[in-house]
C-alpha cells in the first residue's frame, strides 16, 4: 500500500435487510485521495457496505447494522453523532440519476447548499459553476441554468447529480453503480470527472463493471456472500489476485 | 372497438350535458345582479336575492377549510411517510371508511357536540361539520399523492444531509403538490355542495349572521326550502340558486386544471 493516510475503515460491520444478513462482518480500510472500487457479482453487499457508509441504510425499514465506521478517528455510529451532519461529509451519488423534478439545473445543483441553509447568492453560484465543472457539465448547462432539471438527457442528469453531492464540499463521495443506467460515451465522461475528483475527495465506487474498475482505481475490494474476499492495489488484484475466488471472478467463469 | 369506447362515453358525458342545459335554462332567468346581492324577498315580491345565502356557504367553507386543511394534509403526511407502521395502516383504514361516511350522520353528530350544548345553530357548527365531510377526502389523496413521489428522491435528499422533516416538506410536497392541491380543491367543492349537515346545524336565516355563532343560510339549503315550497317565484329562484352552484364547482374545477397545468409546463420525466 503506498503512503496515503486512511480516510475512512469499517471494522467487522455487519447489517441486515429483515432477515437477511448482507454483510457478515467488514473489516477494511479506505484510502485518503484515491479511487477504491468495490465489486463483486449480484447479491454480495456491494451496495448494502456503501450505504452502511453514509448511514442511508438505516433508512429502509426494518434494517439492522452492528460493528463501527470509523471517519477520521470517530465511529459514525455512536450515538453521540449526528447522522445528518456525517451526510454533508460523505456524499452519494445513484445508480439511477434523480434530479429533483420540481427544481432548475442551478437549484438542483446548490440543492444541498440551499435546503440546508445557505442564502448568499454569490456563494451559491461560486459553488454552482465550480461542481458543475467537477463533473464536466458546466459548459453544456451554463446557458441553460434555469431550465428544469428533467430537461437534460440521462447522462447529463447523472453528472448533475455529481455536483449536486460535489456542491456540499464532502470529504467522502459513494458511488453505487453510477455508470450502469448510461450509454458509453455519457460513461466515459462521468469516468473522466471521478479521476479528477480523487484529487480532492476520497471516492469509492461501487461497479460491476470489471474493466471501469481496472480503468479507474486505485484500489479495488472483491465481495462474495457479504465477506470481504480481497482487497489491494487495483493492478495487483487484477493481475496476481491473492484468491481463487477473485480469480475466477475476475476471468469470467462467474458473475 | 373504437366506436363502443366512444359510445360508451358519449353515453357518461349526456347525464353531466343534460343537467346542465336543464338547470342553465330554468334558472338563467333568475340570475341578475340583484339576485347576487340583494336579500331574500317574500314570494311574488320583486328584487329578492339570494346574497346572504351566497356568503353563508362561502363562511362555512370557509371555516371547515381553516380546520380541515392543516389536519387532513398532516394526517396524509402520516399515512404517507410512516406508512409501514401498524398505526398508520389502522387510522389509514379508517380514515377511508369516513370518507364514504353518510354526511346526514355527520350532521347528526355535530348537533349533538355543538348545537345541543350551546343552544344554538351556527355558522361555525356547520363549518365544523363540513370539515368532517372535508377532512378524510383531503387526508386520503394528500396520502396517496405523497406516495406517488419515488423513494429514490427522499433518498437523494437524505444523501445531501438535509434532515427529514425538511426532506418531508420540501421535497415530498413540492414534488407531490399537484395532488395535494387537486385533493382540496375536490373537498371544497364537495363541501359547497352539502346539505344535509348543514340543516341540522346551521339550520337557515333571512338575514346575513352578524357574527360566526349565529344561523346562516346556505345556498344548497335555499335550493331544498325554495323549490319545495308552493309559489313559481320562489322555484325560479332556485333553479338560479342551482345555476349559480354550479357554476361556483365548473370555477373550481377549472382551477384544479389551471394550477396543475401551470405547474406541469416546462417539466418532462427521463424513462
């Protein structure tokens, strides 16, 4: 593992959805400043670990969640934290675009900024054109600002929604699948904004697209059954995967 | 196949034509300025209007709106958004069962929890039982139009940190708002058009009420007591009575289909 610090880690957590037990106890670290994907075939807790991440799992009704999420030194769970400030630090991004359909392009990308609080009108355009160009939407929307957010085309949305999340300035962005409802050339420009962004965030991104994962990250983890498989620089688990498991899934023979 | 879809509505639209050409033509001859604002008059006496029966309904409307618009859109939010709890699926349950609730029981009951103990019929007692009529029909669509906004935007605004009663008002409602506006607009109409509560509590008048605790006329009551009486002046009068109604549901149905209209201009969903 190179130097960088580590911004977030998980130790033995484990949630459930009803009777279900999707993870079966994670223990594992997240790099600062680096893109980390996770994957692993249909089932395995890929999107339940994310969503344990920013506490947006315990939303759904009855879910459980046991262990702890470590951000910079503090559990996220006890209860002495707030689970709506640790949101405006660990930001979300959907497999399925959802702009807000009653507000404009500009207020869906201060939406966070606004509702929680923010009036001055220079602020908000400052950090309006700034995550707007962090997801490379900025110049197809710049004159286009105050049209509804539903008029842009699916690609488009799903980069709106990358600043929506960006505006708030979070240390952490999650990314469930955010590519798998695009076409390829929408794909390639959301890929071209997440190797940007690690150079101000830490992103971890959920994929169950092999190539995207060794296309743009740094590190990648591999999920089976809700354990963690494997976990290490993207290049050597693609390569020397430490598991038969990892291998197999990485060539293809499931999944 | 085409053709039995079009009879078929062609057939449901005659009743609404018929009713309104019948009522448009033995009523228009009543409608006048005066018929507007002056007071009644007795039979065969020239001038006589229908003013403070006009104001009487829209005071009890009025009242019942003021009672059953904050608690009916609270009570959807809750059936709505705490949906999968064992009270919300009961008072839900409930809730459905009043709407089809016979309003003349209504009535009855608000007689016995207001004007039995005060002595006396008024305004606000038949606004009180307006808002029973109002109330459910209100809770019911604001519920059924909350849940009709996808769960993945409740999730986008949890995601960005904004907490859940925010999340609850301003985004559920303002995605939801067509409904929950189109759901008042059709109590209100519903309410204007009620008899049978407001003749046992607001009983009738001559006059225009001098203040919320005295009896009032009401338009649907005006109807009931003029065209069963004996003299054609009086039944002219009715039938405007009736125009005029009438009249006052096609505004407000008009203005559910503004207000939605307006607000749907200029917003198109990606499949």
């Amino acid at each position: 593992m190179d130097s960088s610090a580590v911004k977030l880690e998980t130790k033995d957590l484990k949630a459930t959805y009803g009777k279900v037990q999707a993870l079966k106890g994670i223990t594992m670290k997240f790099p600062e400043n680096r893109v980390t994907a996770i994957m692993g075939p249909s089932g395995c807790g890929k999107s339940t670990l994310i969503r344990c991440l920013n506490r947006i799992h315990e939303l759904t009704p009855r879910t459980k969640v046991e262990g702890e999420v470590i951000l910079d030194g503090v559990n996220i769970y006890s209860p002495k934290v707030d689970p709506v400030a640790i949101r405006r630090r660990i930001g979300m991004v959907f497999q399925k675009p959802n702009p807000f359909p009653t507000m404009t392009i500009y207020d869906n990308a201060v939406a966070g900024l606004k509702l929680n609080g923010l009036r001055n009108k220079t602020k908000l355009d400052a950090l309006a054109e700034k995550s707007l160009r962090m997801a490379f939407l900025w110049d197809e929307v710049k004159d286009i600002l105050s049209k509804p957010g539903t008029d842009l085309s699916g690609g488009q949305q799903q980069r709106l929604c990358i600043a929506r999340a960006l505006a708030l300035e979070p240390e952490v962005i999650l990314m469930d699948e955010p590519c798998s409802a695009l076409d390829p050339i929408a794909t390639a420009k959301v890929e071209q904004s997440i190797v940007e962004l690690k150079k101000e965030f830490t992103v971890i991104i959920v994929t169950h697209n092999l190539q995207q994962a060794a296309r743009i990250s740094d590190y990648t983890a591999f999920m089976y059954l809700g354990k963690l498989v494997e976990f290490g620089e993207t290049a050597k688990v693609f390569e020397k995967p430490k598991s038969e498991l990892t291998e197999k899934y990485i060539t293809g023979k499931f999944g | 196949m085409t053709i039995l879809v079009i009879i078929a509505v062609i057939l449901a639209v005659i009743p609404l034509l018929l009713i309104l050409g019948d009522v448009f033509m033995r009523g228009a001859p009543a409608i006048s300025i005066g018929f507007l604002t002056h007071l009644q008059k007795p039979p065969n006496v020239s001038g006589g209007g229908i003013a403070n029966a006009i104001v009487g309904t829209f005071t009890m409307v009025g009242i019942a709106s003021l009672i059953s618009v904050p608690i009916g859109v609270a009570a959807g939010i809750f059936f709505s958004e705490w949906a999968t709890t064992k009270v919300s699926a009961i008072s839900s349950f409930m809730n459905d069962v009043l709407t089809g609730f016979p309003s003349i029981v209504l009535g009855l009951f608000v007689f016995v929890i207001i004007v039995y103990p005060t002595k006396q019929f008024s305004a606000f007692a038949g606004g009180v039982a307006l808002s029973f009529v109002m109330l459910p029909i209100i809770a019911r669509t604001t519920g059924e139009s909350l849940k009709l906004v996808p769960i993945t935007l409740r999730e986008a605004s949890m995601a960005l940190g904004i907490p859940r009663w925010k999340t609850i008002f301003r985004i559920v409602i303002g995605t939801g708002k067509n409904g929950l506006l189109t759901g008042i607009l059709l109590a209100v109409a519903r309410a204007t058009g009620e008899t049978a509560p407001i003749l046992l509590t607001a009983s009738t008048s001559i006059y225009f009420a001098k203040s919320i605790f005295q009896p009032t006329a009401s338009m649907t009551v005006l109807i009931y007591n003029y065209a069963t009486s004996p003299y054609s002046s009086w039944q002219t009068q009715a039938w405007g009575t009736a125009l005029v109604l009438i009249l006052i549901m096609l505004g407000l149905n008009l203005a559910v289909k503004l207000t939605i209209g307006r607000n749907l201009a200029g917003t198109r969903t990606e499949l």
